[in-house]
C-alpha cells in the first residue's frame, strides 16, 4: 500500500502540472501558496487519507472534510501578484480536486 509520503510527493507533482497548464505568469506565487496549503492541512490530510485507505471513511465524507479546509487555501502570494478574486477560487477549487483526486489514486 501507498504511504504518506507518496501522496505528498503526487501532490507536489500535480501542483506542478496544475501551475504548467494555467497559472504559469504567476507560477511561484502559485507554487508558494499550493505549498502552503499543503503544509497548512498536512496532519489532517495523514489522518483522513489513511482512515480512507482503511476504508473507515467514505469517498464523500473525504471529499467534504477536504472541501471544508478550502479556507486554508490563503493564496496571499497570488493576491500579492494581483490575480483576480475569480481565478484565484479557480486555483483554490483545482488545488482541492487535486488532493482528492491524488487521494482516491493512491489509496483507493
């Protein structure tokens, strides 16, 4: 089975890809705050991926407890580079899709 660190490093590479197709005129405040985002829910993010790996915790509720830490996704990088309010929900909403994305990929 997949560890912790597999899908941190997926994460990491999804950003990347993520960033490379739309966001690349501001590509390291992106990096900077999907990062963040990431350090920001790691502990919760190892919790809920192995309760979800153990099959104690439903696809669903997965996704809401991930949807729930949208919040996080500060993007102050982003703000600092003047992306617009609309885009910067769009990368909050693609940074979302891809933790549950990569979640259910590697410990489903």
């Amino acid at each position: 089975m997949a560890d912790f660190n597999d899908f941190l490093e997926s994460l990491k590479k999804g950003l990347e890809e993520l960033i490379k197709k739309n966001w690349k005129e501001v590509k390291d405040a992106a990096e900077k705050d999907g990062n963040a985002f990431f350090d920001k829910t790691k502990e919760d993010l190892k919790r809920w991926t192995k309760l979800l790996a153990q099959g104690d915790l439903s696809q669903d509720d997965f996704e809401w407890l991930v949807a729930g830490k949208k919040d996080l996704a500060e993007m102050e990088a982003l703000k600092q580079a003047g992306l617009a309010l609309v885009r910067l929900e769009r990368f909050q909403n693609a940074l979302i899709s891809l933790v549950i994305d990569t979640a259910f990929d590697i410990f489903l």
